[in-house]
C-alpha cells in the first residue's frame, strides 16, 4: 500500500504542476501557439481515446465480466461532463485567448477546472489501487491532455485581467484539487467494495466526453490537408502510446 501511495501522490502533484505551463504561452507567437496546441490536443485526443478504450474499460471487464452496470457507468461518466460544462459554464477549450475569441469567465472557468482537476485526481488514485502499470497509463493520458489545457486556462485568466503571478497562483490553486481527490481515493477507496466496478467506466466516459466532445470538434476546424494529416498521425501516437503500455501490463 505504501508504493500505491508513492506513486500516486507523485503522479498527481506532477499532474498539478503542469497549471504553471501556461506561463510559457507569453513567449510564443499567437499563431506559432495554435500550431503546437492542436499538435497537442491531438496527441491528447489519441491517448484519451487508448486509455479508455485500452486500459479503463478492458481492465473493468477484464474484473467484473461484461455487465450492465460497467456501461451505465460508463454512460454516467459522460452525462457527468455533459453536466458539467452545461451548469458550471465551463468547458475543455484550447483555443488560445484573444479579441476574436474571448473567455469572460474567468471565476466559473477556475470553478469547472477544479471539479474537473478533483474527478482527475480520484482517477488517477483509483487506478493505482487497481494495478501500478494502469496508474501509470492513466497518469499519462491526464498529463497528455492537462498540458494544452492548462495553457488555455492560463490564458483565459490573464485575459480575464488577472496579473502573471496572480493567474499562476489560482491556477495552480484550482489544479490542487487532484490531490485532495487522489488522497480521498486512497483513504476510502480500500473500504469501498468494488470500488473499480464503478471508477473505471466512469473515467472511461469521462475520457470519452473530453476527446469526443470537446477536442476532435476544435481539431475539424483545420481545412488544410497537410495539417490534417499532422493532427491525424498525432492521434494515432497518442492511441500507439496507450498500444505499447498496455503491452506492458
């Protein structure tokens, strides 16, 4: 149990530090960022899609069998996220802040992300307590998509008026919320029975709603053929990322 422990709190306080990414995005050229966000977000789609696919769901069935209840929580994750960018207003953008496309919401946006940091964090505890190598495959694919993420909230508070240092400080504030959640995981999770049964597909669809909901949309805005097919081969290193660790297990 203490390597479990280990190993989570390092991967969620490495997840909770990539919010200070965001600084590096005023140093980059408005287009030269959009360039490297959608090779990103689509690396992030891939791995999204490997882990809930590769790793959550065939460790769900792979434990319980092919039962209902695996894929009504699956479902729930979904309608979970769909609730959440509807009530909190809130939603996974990584278009970077400008006049042309602007996010106001800088308080509701900080609110939605820790929620979502916190769901992030139960994840990343309740898959080390299934196995270390589907920690660590789930670590991953948080980190792959927090990256472009937390560049777009750091954006959207600097535009919201915030200062460099103040942006930083809520950012990383809200992305705190994963260890609280990993560390709620770990205390409770043990004396949970079946735990997994319900954790597992629920972060299966949550994994499903971002990529399918929230990323692919903002990557078919690209028309040009060449980036197209960049983006492309960038999901499918994301799924061959999720291929080669499941491969591991």
């Amino acid at each position: 149990m203490t390597q479990i422990w280990l190993y989570s709190l390092i991967s969620v306080i490495i997840v909770s530090l990539i919010s200070l990414v965001g600084v590096v995005t005023l140093s980059i050229k408005l287009d030269t960022l959009k360039r490297v966000l959608f090779i990103l977000v689509s690396f992030a789609a891939g791995s999204l899609f490997g882990g809930a696919f590769l790793h959550l769901l065939p460790h769900a069935i792979e434990e319980y069998g092919l039962k209902t209840g695996i894929f009504l929580f699956l479902i729930s994750g979904i309608i979970l996220f769909f609730i959440l960018e509807k009530i909190i207003c809130w939603r996974h953008c990584h278009i970077p802040t400008s006049d042309e496309h602007p996010h106001p919401m800088a308080f509701m946006n900080l609110i939605g992300d820790g929620v979502h940091n916190f769901i992030d964090g139960l994840v990343i505890g309740g898959s080390y307590l299934v196995s270390l190598e589907l920690g660590l495959a789930t670590t991953i694919a948080v980190v792959l998509h927090e990256i472009p993420q937390e560049m777009g909230d750091f954006g959207i508070l600097i535009y919201a008026g915030m200062s460099r240092a103040r942006a930083l400080f809520f950012n990383f504030l809200s992305a705190l919320t994963a260890v609280l959640g990993t560390i709620l995981v770990l205390v409770f999770g043990p004396k949970v029975h079946h735990l997994s049964f319900f954790l597992l597909p629920f972060a299966a669809g949550g994994f499903i709603y971002i990529a399918g909901s929230d990323l692919i949309p903002e990557l078919r805005k690209e028309n040009v053929f060449s980036k197209s097919a960049l983006q492309l081969l960038a999901i499918l290193l994301g799924v061959i990322l999720m291929i080669l660790l499941r491969a591991h297990e």
